[in-house]
C-alpha cells in the first residue's frame, strides 16, 4: 500500500520534520516534568535526523537524475 501525497505537502515534509526536531529539542530544556525532558530529547534528534535523511537523500537523487541523459 502507497500513501500518496500531495506535491506542496510533500515537497515540505523533511522541513515539517526538521521544525518538528527543533521545537522539541527547545521543549526539553524548559519541562522539568517526570520524563519529558528525556522523551523530548531523543524524539527530537530523532526528528532532526529523519528531516536530514529526507532532505539529502532527495538532493542526491535530483541531482543524479538531472546528471543522466534521457533515452
């Protein structure tokens, strides 16, 4: 099964992640509750990482598919 997107949602996915990252890594430093600091923290690098992966991986693809001659 294939979730199809739309292009203006798909195209701003890997910074929905990256903004997503950022924002919890800030929440980490401000909760003091139980283990959310924790929880904060590593779904945040998490989120960073995945919107990292996502971007480059489409730059190397992009640029690899403008690289190769149409048959």
């Amino acid at each position: 099964m294939r979730i199809w997107l739309s292009k203006p949602f798909y195209e701003l996915l890997p910074y929905f992640y990256l903004a997503s990252g950022l924002s919890l890594l800030l929440a980490s430093l401000y909760l003091n509750y139980w283990h959310w600091p924790t929880i904060c923290l590593v779904s945040g690098i998490i989120c960073l990482v995945i919107g990292l992966f996502v971007l480059l991986r489409r730059r190397d693809f992009r640029s690899d598919s403008l690289k190769k001659p149409i048959k």
